[in-house]
C-alpha cells in the first residue's frame, strides 16, 4: 500500500529545477517533491523572473510529485510581481494532488492551467 502525501509525508523524490527559453518565455520545470527544504531555491529563481524582462514564465509542473504550502505562496508572489509589470505566468500539468491543492486555495481560478508546455506558450 502507498504512502499518503501529505505536507508530514511528502514524497521521498529529490526536487529538480530547470530554466530555459523557449519562444521567447521563461520555461521552469519542476520535478519531484517541492518541500520546505527548496523554498529559497524556488522563490530565488521564480523572483528573478517576475524582475526579468520576460512576457510569459510557463511552470512546468509534469514531473512535480508534491508542493508544500510555502512554495505555493512563492510562485503566487512572482505571479503578482509579473502581473504588475504586465507580465504572465501559465501552469502546465498538475497532477491531481497538486490539482486538488490549487482548487481548494481558488488558485485554479487565478492561472492558466495548460495540458502542456507547448499549449501554454505563444503561438508566434
């Protein structure tokens, strides 16, 4: 029998982070479990985006097995900084623990939620 995930017992899989460009937008690919221990590794990267002169950040979240709460706040806080500059940024792939997360804070209503990378970029 599985193991719950839950923020006490989130995944036991080492969280990944990757950046590039693609058609102009930032792409960020989350892996893994995002916990507690990856949130100033997040937030960093996510804030130097929404600073950035980038139109679009696309979080890749395919291969993101969990997300604790404080990193949630973080890419909602890059979100407000990169609407504020008239900036935007797309969710790709939740899977349906991160799915449920997002319903039940309203944050579904907030992003774009995307079926792939390819879909939440700019079609130029």
């Amino acid at each position: 029998m599985a193991a719950e995930h839950s923020p006490n017992n989130p995944p036991e899989t080492p969280f990944e982070l990757q950046r590039r460009i693609e058609k102009g937008a930032a792409v960020v690919s989350l892996a893994g479990s995002c916990s507690m221990t990856c949130a100033d590794q997040l937030g960093s990267l996510l804030m130097q985006e929404a600073e950035s002169d980038v139109p679009l950040v696309v979080l890749d979240l395919t291969r993101l097995e969990f997300i604790e709460s404080t990193n949630l706040g973080k890419v909602v806080a890059a979100y407000l900084k990169l609407r504020r500059r008239g900036a935007d940024m797309k969710l790709v792939g939740p899977n349906g623990d991160i799915l449920n997360l997002l319903k039940l804070t309203r944050l579904d209503h907030l992003f774009t939620i995307a079926d792939s990378v390819e879909a939440a970029l700019p079609s130029k």
